[in-house]
C-alpha cells in the first residue's frame, strides 16, 4: 500500500502553506514557538532552514512535553527537526533524524522490551537498511520498505538456524538459503515464506534431494541421491498413490537402500525441518504519537498530537480517515466529520491545513460525481425470459461437469490433456437417463472441452467446486447485462458477482483452444498474473426446439466481484480512434466503461507494488504477442474512498464537515489499523496486484487544442483510491479480417492509431501508454 497515504494530513499542510503567503502567516503565528538558541557545533543548520522557510527558526530544544514524554533535541516550529531523542512514556524511544516531526534519516528506536531498530526512516517508517534484533535474539539485517522486511536481507534466529536471501512484505520469497542448526540446509525459491519452486536440500549426513517443493515438500519432479552415488529419479507427492520413480543403485553398493521408501523423505528426513516464524512486534515506530508543544506567542491553542509518520489529531486521537477492512474484523465506529467544531482559530487553522477546509484556489473537482447507493448490474433471468431455458440447460450442464469424478489432481498435465479433440458430449432428454437428472427444459446436448485442463485450473486459481456450483447453479438466476458488448458477445453474473459467463464465437473457441497449453503454463509459472481467469469451456446444443443452434460460452472470474462499489471503470487500449465513450458527462455512471480518451486520472501505486506491476505487464504482453494476440485492453476499476453527501470527490487531505467517508456500510480501517495490518503480513492475503490494492490517482487535465492528447497533464490534485485491474478480451488473434482492418482504416486514419494493428506493435503501444498512464508513488 501507499507510503504517502500514512502521511497524507501532513502533505496537505505542507502543500496549504506554500499556497499562499496568508497561510504561512497564520501557520506561523499559531504553531510558532520560542525555545533555546541552536548548538551549531552539533548540526548544520544552512540546510534545514531552508526547509523549515526564510521565516522558520531551528532551536534547541530540551523540555518534558504536556503528556509526559520527554524531548531533547533540534525543532523547527512545533516539530522536532534534526537531530532528537524523544521518549516515551511508555518506555518506548528514538534516537535520530528528524524531518518536521517525522523520523526521516538515520535512526534507533527501542521498544520498552529490549527489542531494537537501528537503520534508515522514512516518512516514520522503518524504511531502507537496517538491523532488528528481537527480544528473543533474532537479528535481521537488511532492506526494509514501510516496516515490511522487503529486498535482500540476512536473519538469525535465536535457536540457530539463519535464512540469508530475497524477501517481499515480511516473508521469505525469492531466492534464498535457510541452513538449521543441525546443519541441513535448502537453497531455491520460496513464497509467502514456504518452500515453493526449484531448489535443493542437502541434509547433514550426505543425502541431498534436487527439484519441485510445495508448501515446504518435494512435489513434482525431482531426484534423490546418496553419497555413495545411488539416486532416486521420480513424480515426487506426499499422496503414496501419487508417488512414483525410478532407483538407480551406485555399482559401488549395488544393494545399498533397496530397502528404502520414497515416503521417508516426509515422514522423517524432513519431520523436524521446520522454519522458523516470525517475531511479532508489540507496536510500530510509525503509530507512535508526538505530543506537540502549546504555541509561545500567546495563542490559546488546544493540545494535539502527531505521529512520527506526519499524521495530526486534533483534540483527541480519532481516526478520521478509513479505509474498508478486508477481514471483517471489529474496529472503532467511524466518527463524525460534523461532531467536531473548531474552539479556536488555532484549531480553525489546524482543520484548515488538515485540508477540512480549502483555500478556494486549490479546489479543482471533479465534473464527474459519484453514486451514493449501489445498484447491481443486469437483468434477473426469471421465467418467461427469452434466455430463460439457456440458463437451465448451463446450470444442468456446470452440475453435471464439476460434479463428475475426475482424477486427483497433479498440476503436471501430459499434452494430450491439452489435444482440441479432448471434448465430450452429454445428452440431457427432459426425462433424465443414466447420467442425467430429469428435467423441464427442452432435449439438449452438453460439450465439454478439455475438461481435466479446466479442473486443473479452477485448483491452480484455488476454486472450490462446491462453492463454485453454488454460485453458477444455486437456487439464485443468473443476471444477464443489458447489453451484448462490441463482439456481439452477451455476458452474464453469477447472483454472488463472483463469476461471468460470456458467449463465444467458434473462432474464439477455436483461438482458445490453441494456445491452452502456453495459457495454464503461463498461469501456473506467474501467480499474480494480470490475464483473465478461465474456470470453464462448454457448448450448449438445443436438439429439441426447430432450431438446432450452438451456444458457446466461457465461464471467467468477475474482476469487480468485491465489497466495494466500483465508482469508475475504465477500458485501456493505448489507442485513440473512437476510444471515448458516447455519453455525456450527466450521464456518466458507475456503471458506464468509459476508455482512453475518457481518462482524467495517472494511477500511483507504492514503489513495490509498482515494479511488481510493471515486471507483470511485460510478461503478459509477451505471452499475448508469442500467442499472435491483439486488442485486449486493460479494464481498470476505480473505488474513491472520500466522498461527500452530495456524490462529489473529495481530494487527499481534504475532508469536509459534511463528508461522508467510506459511507456505504462495509467494514472499515483506521489509519492505525492500516499499521496494524503491517504486523501481521498474512492479512495481507486480501491485497493481490490488481486485487483491492490502496492507492492514489492524481487528476490531470488535457489541453483544449490537443484532440487526441492520449495522457493529460497532472494538476497535482490526488485522491484516495481502491483499484482493481487486469487484462481482458485476449482471444482475438490478428486473423484475416483484422489485416483488412488495419489496412481498409490505416487509408483514412493515421495507422498507430487505430486497434487493430500487429501483435508486436500492439504489444509495444499498449505498454507504453499503461507506463504512463501508471507511476510509482514519490516520496
């Protein structure tokens, strides 16, 4: 998640004050204070003056605050800046750089535990180099990114054991090596801290195992070897059914472990091999509190408090931003903005700067607002609908498929489970037979394609079958959206929103069917994928009406499918002829897709989920490009988290009295939850690249002469957001009538852009504008 949404109070004061000269005033003569002259043996000062602004003095300072902790150090205004030590009185301590109360620099924080910090800050964040050590002994060293261990890093635990290697949001994933104490040791991959990938383990006593692991076990190929030469070669699977393999004896000792049993390697070799967890820490530097000192120039202003990381309260420590909490935990009821009113013009200033008043050149708007209430999309195919007989006839089929008994699963599929001939047919008469229920639709014919692939995706994608029956064939109708799309294609949603189904044109089928194989692989290598979901692929024959007509379809998973209402959906193709909707802006949605040319936003994501972003793009567009594949876009959907009674958006930092903020009634997280959340990196599991990813996006505005100006330029003014993207519509290949596209509107159009153009060229156009249009958030 974003490092700059911790501390977005802060950088609306920051942005408030160089506005205008009135409000430097005013920032001065309420939070100016008058403390003892600067020790400039000890700091340089030429610097830090200049940050703090021509009227700003830095002081020393050594004083016990109101609350009761105790500073000593350099301020600027009312906020420790250089060199400080605070203390609080709960034990806790830092030592270090500060920036306009924020830690930011070089520092130690220790814990009333024992447990230290001793590293790099940033924004209050532990953040960068650094070394923990625990209250039990464990000692890591290494990058850190907002309190998370994240990059390369080295930790020793306190039973002896050590993991030197790639780390991501706090876990073990990456490249890296764990030795234990006894000696054995692994080195290869792993993910969400478990042994996942290739690797090697090579125990104390010789024997070494080289190959697949999942969740910390051999699984799949791999080879186990003596020292005397003699090795194992084999499926490897902790089911003994699913176990097998060849043994090739050394000619040294030809008998040696003839005895031996594969199953050994789980039930003793690796019984005690276990990883050692994490320590968990009490309490983060970034959600501890500065008490901030009373103004000396006669000023009655009220007591507040900030956090190390920039965040202000006003009065009384409340959470007055929140964001939607994905594990439905219970937290403190949201306040309300109107509840409070200012006393003071002190206070008055404060909610001025905290942006809950703006100055009337700083507000911008958006034309566009938002919708209050939820409508859900589509119509209810009930009895007497045209479609009606086709939602019966797909839900007998789905049942009949998933419910089937199929082979236990390996992830390891042979080719022919992949051949376009791999396909059954099903009759379903209306009086039921030996493999079919009856039922009061008319005679109809079922095809499955590739059924063991699809099976094996829905448990690559962690799809449970009874849960994916009840969504497509539960008692609940299908809702069909109210109009086909562009391909003439009609879709439907499950009643949950968990799943769409589309129509298909053979092409498409046959499209589908070709790459399959280069599709699971892709899928199976690169977890976080951005390409559709594919959980099915049937055809619908209605053998007992007049008309015998084929309907194919596929079943996909519905990005949007989540507890947010999705305000703004975009479709991106990084072209520009006819890529802007028809509607006008009265008229624009939630429920409108609006594309290129209708979009007013740049997308920021925090720095790792930016280049997690950026390394999957590519890889995506790659397998599209070697799949021949064009015209697919990327659909991004968009929830703003602060808005007003009336639907308006309201910028970062900017509440007002009368906002209403994440009002629509689903779970919601403070700004002290959200560090909360850093602690436990498993709550993490929510929180998927282009899956309810916090973020901002920054408004821009394109110039009135430029047409076709694809990105608009910044105007500076965020908003705080939750996304939700991925890449869809990937079955069209550059065929036939796609060329004579390109060729019959390169005559009138400018080529580059136009759609339908070359898989290579696409790839590449496509690229560059999602690089720009998505930047990583800046400090």
């Amino acid at each position: 998640m974003s490092k700059e949404s911790s501390s977005s109070v802060y950088k609306a004061w920051e942005a408030t004050v160089r506005k205008t000269q009135a409000a430097r005033k005013r920032a001065n003569s309420i939070f100016g204070i008058s403390v003892d002259h600067a020790d400039e043996d000890d700091h340089d000062h030429s610097s830090d003056e200049s940050d703090c602004g021509p009227e700003e003095m830095i002081y020393n300072a050594d004083r016990i605050l109101p609350n009761g902790d105790y500073y000593t150090g350099f301020w600027c205004e009312n906020f420790p800046h250089g060199q400080g030590k605070y203390l609080w009185t709960d034990g806790c301590m830092y030592v270090g750089e500060w920036f306009k109360g924020k830690t930011m620099g070089k520092g130690r924080f220790s814990w009333p535990s024992g447990a230290t910090y001793e590293g790099e800050f940033k924004s209050g964040y532990m953040d960068g180099n650094g070394t923990y050590t625990g209250t039990n002994g464990d000692t890591y060293k290494g990058q850190w990114v907002m309190n998370l261990k994240h990059g390369h890093g080295t930790k020793h635990y306190s039973n002896g054991d050590w993991y030197e290697g790639e780390w991501r949001r706090g876990l073990q994933e990456g490249h890296g090596r764990y030795q234990w104490k006894d000696g054995d040791n692994y080195t290869g991959e792993w993910k969400n801290g478990v042994i996942c990938g290739k690797g090697s383990f090579i125990w104390s006593n010789g024997n070494r195992y080289d190959g697949n692991w999942e969740d910390s076990v051999p699984k799949g190929n791999g080879t186990f070897r003596w020292p005397d030469g003699s090795l194992y070669v084999g499926n490897w699977s902790k089911d003994p059914s699913e176990q097998n393999g060849t043994y090739y004896p050394s000619q040294s000792s030809p008998d040696a472990n003839l005895e031996w049993n594969p199953q050994d390697v789980y039930n003793v070799d690796l019984k005690d091999c276990k990883i050692c967890p994490g320590e968990k820490v009490s309490i983060l530097p970034s959600q501890k509190k500065l008490a901030v000192w009373r103004s000396a120039k006669g000023e009655s202003v009220k007591p507040r408090r900030m956090s190390v990381d920039g965040r202000v309260s006003v009065g009384l420590d409340r959470p007055f931003d929140r964001l939607q909490m994905w594990d439905g935990g219970d937290h403190d009821p949201p306040c309300n903005a109107g509840d409070h009113r200012p006393s003071t013009v002190g206070e008055e200033l404060v909610e001025d700067l905290m942006g809950l008043h703006v100055e009337d050149g700083s507000q911008r708007g958006l034309a566009m607002k938002v919708s209050k209430t939820a409508r859900r999309q589509g119509e209810t195919i009930s009895k007497g609908h045209k479609n009606y007989e086709l939602m019966l006839n797909l839900q007998l089929g789905i049942r009949h498929s998933v419910g089937r008994p199929g082979p236990s699963g390996s992830l390891d599929l042979k080719p022919s489970a992949f051949d376009p001939r791999e396909k059954y047919w099903t009759r379903f008469p209306p009086e039921g037979s030996k493999y079919t229920p009856p039922h009061q639709s008319c005679e109809f014919k079922w095809k499955d394609y590739c059924p063991l692939v699809f099976r094996t995706l829905r448990k690559l994608f962690k799809v449970d079958a009874a849960d994916y029956m009840l969504s497509i064939c539960g008692n609940d109708a299908l809702r069909e959206l109210s109009s086909p799309g562009k391909s003439g294609s009609f879709f439907y949603l499950t009643n949950d929103d968990r799943y769409m189904i589309k129509t298909m044109k053979k092409a498409e089928v046959k499209v589908l069917m070709r790459m399959l194989s280069a599709y699971y692989n892709h899928v199976r290598a690169y977890e976080n994928t951005l390409v559709t979901k594919f959980y099915g692929l049937h055809c619908v024959k209605l053998t007992g009406q007049p008309i015998q007509k084929k309907v194919r379809f596929i079943i996909m998973g519905n990005l949007f499918c989540s507890e947010y209402t999705i305000h703004r959906r975009f479709d991106l193709k990084g072209s520009s002829l006819g890529r802007t909707t028809d509607k006008p802006l009265t008229e624009i949605d939630e429920m409108t897709i609006l594309k290129d040319l209708d979009l007013n936003f740049i997308f920021r994501l925090q720095k790792s989920w930016f280049q997690d972003f950026c390394r999957q793009i590519d890889r995506d567009c790659e397998f599209l490009e070697q799949e021949r594949i064009m015209d697919y876009s990327l659909l991004v959907g968009l929830h703003f988290r602060n808005t007003s009674a009336a639907g308006d958006l309201i910028p970062s930092g900017a509440l007002t009295p009368t906002a209403e903020n994440e009002s629509d009634g689903t779970p919601r997280l403070s700004r002290a939850d959200m560090d909360q959340l850093l602690l436990d990196p498993s709550r993490w599991a929510s929180i998927k690249l282009g899956l309810n990813m916090p973020a901002r996006v920054e408004k821009t505005e394109r110039k009135s002469d430029c047409e076709f100006q694809l990105v608009g330029d910044p105007t500076g003014e965020f908003y705080e957001v939750i996304m939700f993207f991925g890449i869809i519509d990937i079955l069209q290949d550059y065929d036939i009538s796609k060329k004579l596209e390109h060729a019959y509107k390169s005559i009138q159009y400018d080529p580059t852009s136009i759609s339908a153009v070359d898989p290579r060229q696409y790839s590449r156009r496509f690229r560059d504008f999602i690089y720009k249009v998505f930047a990583e958030e800046t400090s």
